[in-house]
C-alpha cells in the first residue's frame, strides 16, 4: 500500500498457531489454512475492527495485528508486554 492509499494494518500469525481454523472460517479474506495452520492472505491490510476481534479470539493469540508503525493493537493482553 502508499501513503496515499490511506492507513494500514500488518497482520501475521505467529508459529504457535494450532490450526482452529476460527480466523480462517469468520475472515477467510483475511486468512487460509494452510498446512494445518492458519496463514495472512495479506501482511498489510486496511484497517478493519473485525481484525482486531478476531486476534483476540483466537484461542492461542497467535494472530497480531499492528498499525503502519508497528505498534501493537491486538491481541490486548500482549500490548503492555
């Protein structure tokens, strides 16, 4: 994305992703399975809430979403980390 495409967010998921499937199966514009394992279709994406609900959904918090400058918005619990 450029600047003049607006704000972005970088998605990725982390190795210790257990494969529930549940990003994949309520965002599959997002992510895939792949391998057992869930993977970002994209690493940058627009800004989106349902992103942010679905990292901190998932069961291992595998899943982090971080704005354009890398600062970290999901999942919550690892923020203050």
């Amino acid at each position: 994305m450029t600047e003049e495409a607006g704000p972005e967010w970088r998605i990725a998921v982390e190795p210790v992703c257990v494969g529930s499937g549940m990003c994949a199966g309520t965002a599959p514009e997002y992510f895939r399975m792949k391998g057992g394992r869930s993977q970002a279709r994209r690493p940058a994406v627009a800004p989106d809430a349902k992103l942010l609900d679905i990292a901190e959904s998932c069961p291992v918090e595998a899943i982090r979403v971080r704005d354009r400058d890398g600062v970290l918005l999901a999942p919550e619990d690892l923020r203050d980390s």
